[in-house]
C-alpha cells in the first residue's frame, strides 16, 4: 500500500491538470432542417463536444475524428429542440382548477412540476416558458433542472401572474395590483428574485398608468412582458404600453379582430426600430375539443403518467370522464369556427407568431400537446411547415434573447436536437414520437 499510495496521488494530480477531453458524438446521415429557414441539408453530419456543437456539415466534406461516437440518423429529419412558448407546469390535465389548486399546491414543486419538465423533455420539447405559477417553486424548478437535478427541458419562468385583482384561492400565483406604485413593486420583486419574464392579464380592468407601469418596470430590468389577448381592450392597451407578445387567439365567439385593432396591430409591425411584434395563439385545445369528446381514446395514453403517483392519476382520470360535459369547453364549439381566421389575421399583418400550447389545461397533457399545435397549424390551417418548425425553434429563442445559445442547430450552440424517422416537413405529425433528443449534448431518449 505504500508504494501505491503516491502512485495514486501522481494520478490524481495528472488529472487534475490535463482533464480529460470533452466527449465528442457525431451524428450522421440525417436531413438537416436547421432553424433557419433555408433548403434542408441531406446526408447532413453534427459534430457535438460536450454541451455544444463543434461542426455542421455533409457527408464526405466534414471530416469526422477517430474518436467520435457515431450515431446514426439516416432516414430521420434532424432538427432544433422544439421549444414551447405556453406551457404550465403547476397543472396537468385536471377539469377542475379549484380542486387542484386546493389539494395540490403543495406538490406543486417536487412531484407535479418536475413531472411535467419530464414529459415535456421526453416529447422533443428542450426549452419552455412557463406562464404562472408560485414564485418559489417556479425558480426551484428551473434551477433543479439548469443544475442537473431532475431532467426537463431549459425552463422561462413568469412566476406569479400580475393582473388587477386574482381571483379567490389564487393568490400564491396571481399577484394583485393596487395603483402605479404597488405595479412596480410588484414587477420589482419578481425580477429580483430572478423570473425570466412578467406575464400580464385582465389589463383591461387596470387603469392604463398601472398597464403602462408594469411594462416599464419590466423592460428596466430587462424582462419581456407576455399579456393575454382574450378581449380587445387588453390588446389595445397592450400596444399602448409596448408589450412584447401576446397570448391566446381570443375574443371568444366573434368572427375576427375589430378594424381597429388590426390597425394598431399592422401600426406595431410596421416599426422595424422595435423588432417583431410576437404571438402565441395557443388554438389546438380549442380547435380539437369536439374531436377528443367524441374520440376520446388519447386520454388513455399513458404518457402523461410519467412521474405522478398513482392517486393523482386516478383523480386526473376521473376529472375528465365525462369530456362532453366539462364546463371549461361549452362554448368551444362556438369559437372553433372563427380560430383560422384570427391567426390568418395576425398573420397578414405581420406577427410573428410561436408555437405555444395552454399545455396543462383540461384534457392538454404536456406529453402531447406540442405536435398537436403544430399539426393543427400545418394540416388544418395550412400554415408553411417551415414557418411552424420555426415557431417552435428559432423565433422563440430571439424572443427570450438566447439566440446565440439556441434555437438553431449551429456552430457554437448548445446541442439542444431532436430526430424523428421520416420527412418532418411532409408529414409533421411524426412529431408525435421523437426518436432521439438531446439536450445539451446529453442524450434523453
């Protein structure tokens, strides 16, 4: 032993000084759809070193060191980690909010939470906003997953909503103001205690100085400010105040955005000096409610299972039993008929528009709820493929201000990647399995 112990100590000390290199992985074959917008690259080769992309390139021009792993992804589409820019974590497919805001909350952050990160990850979902929940758990999450802790895709977090007044039993999510003063305290803590971004609801019930306070508080700290779009008054007073993105196709039943609001809409894009006016329109749970209620088969999809113990499950399940009769959806047949045209509308007047799901709500699990909006998007409304896979990549990461980290597989990004056997711009709804993801260099699935 004694002649062995400073062998060991020689050892340690050469390790400690020349640490070992990065592993390199290399992924061949595949078609390239990169984020960016451009004609995909066949028989494409990634070069991964650790956490980020090393090389892009094609077969036979990009030479592949010795000590790669190789990884094949011949026959796949190879694309960006998909982001998802409307999701919440804190709820999971329950019917009834006041129950589970009740029995759950204090599960919220160790089982219902990390389950849903789970989910979301395993999906091909590497990078999410997270649109309301408790200020503690929503940044334990978030730093669980940057850390390592639990698996889950890169979180954005909100935190607690600012509105006027929240409603009754929702107080540890939904922040009250009360004047210009208490607007800006309120937006002041929630950046200090390090959210990612400030989300604004029901502004139409708070006066435009408190609107107009909020908005500035936060881009002082340099937060973007998400606001719901439901009623024409909180769009309005959403440009007013230079918000920058909007949540939810909205306005209930009527048949398109009033005149009005359109102008103020193509008056916003038309100011380059600002960058892009974004939205998220979240219509798939609206738009396919009749379609569960009457084929209901795909809540029995055990995905949404994945880390939630079993007498959650079961109260989950016995929440939706009956999706026809779900108050949450009665007037969604109504609604349905007037989605395409709204985002047709936004879209003609030049929105930017991302890729974002209310996943969480009655009946949207977090395992699924990404490929059904962009099926909806490209197989019902007939929006470019293209268009949508860069909703879910590249326009998402430009919002949150990481585009030189993310949102498109390039040289010097983190290796956030997704494959799926067959042409995903033919067919998106191979979306609905993902064969390989990798985040961060790591492989998850």
């Amino acid at each position: 032993m004694k002649r062995i112990f400073p062998q060991l100590l020689l050892i340690g000390f050469l390790l400690a000084a020349f640490p070992a290199r990065a592993q390199l992985k290399a992924l061949v074959g595949g078609t390239l759809i990169d984020g960016y917008g451009g004609q995909p690259l066949h028989n494409s080769v990634i070069l991964i070193e650790g956490a980020r992309i090393l090389a892009v390139g094609r077969q036979g021009e990009l030479d592949i060191p010795k000590r790669a792993e190789i990884i094949s992804t011949e026959g796949m589409s190879v694309l960006p980690g998909l982001w998802d820019m409307h999701v919440h974590l804190m709820i999971t497919g329950h019917s009834d909010y006041a129950h589970w805001d009740t029995a759950y909350i204090d599960d919220f952050e160790k089982i219902i939470m990390p389950a849903s990160a789970k989910q979301l990850l395993l999906a091909g979902v590497t990078s999410a906003r997270d649109l309301g929940a408790p200020l503690q758990a929503s940044i334990a999450v978030r730093d669980a997953i940057k850390r390592g802790d639990i698996p889950g895709p890169s979180m954005y977090m909100s935190g607690p909503f600012i509105q006027h007044e929240p409603y009754p039993g929702t107080e540890a999510f939904r922040w009250g103001v009360q004047g210009v003063a208490d607007a800006r305290a309120k937006v002041k803590r929630l950046a200090e205690a390090g959210v990612d971004c400030i989300k604004l609801i029901d502004q139409d019930q708070m006066s435009m100085e408190e609107v107009q306070a909020v908005v500035d508080e936060a881009h002082r700290h340099g937060l973007t400010v998400v606001a719901h779009a439901h009623r024409p008054e909180e769009i309005r007073r959403g440009l007013k105040a230079g918000v920058d993105c909007f949540e939810h196709t909205g306005l209930s039943s009527a048949p398109e955005y009033p005149p009005d609001v359109m102008a103020m809409i193509k008056e916003r894009t038309a100011q380059m000096n600002l960058g892009p006016l974004y939205w998220t329109p979240t219509v798939e749970g609206l738009y396919n409610y009749e379609y569960v209620r009457d084929n209901p088969e795909a809540l029995d999809n055990d995905c949404w299972h994945e880390g939630l113990p079993q007498h959650i499950i079961d109260d989950i399940k016995q929440s939706i039993q009956k999706p026809g009769q779900l108050p949450y959806f009665q007037l969604t047949p109504i609604r349905r008929p007037t989605l395409q045209r709204k985002v047709k509308q936004l879209m003609e007047a030049g929105v930017v528009l991302l890729i974002g799901t209310d996943s969480g709500i009655p009946m949207k699990f977090h395992c699924q709820s990404t490929w059904h909006e962009l099926d909806v998007w490209v197989n019902e409304f007939g929006i470019d493929p293209m268009y949508a896979i860069r909703a879910a990549t590249y326009w998402p990461a430009k919002l949150m201000g990481v585009e030189k980290d993310y949102g498109t597989i390039s040289e010097g990004k983190y290796a956030d990647i997704i494959a799926v056997k067959g042409d995903v711009l033919r067919y998106i709804s191979l979306l609905q399995d993902v064969n390989m993801v990798i985040k961060h260099g790591k492989r998850h699935k």
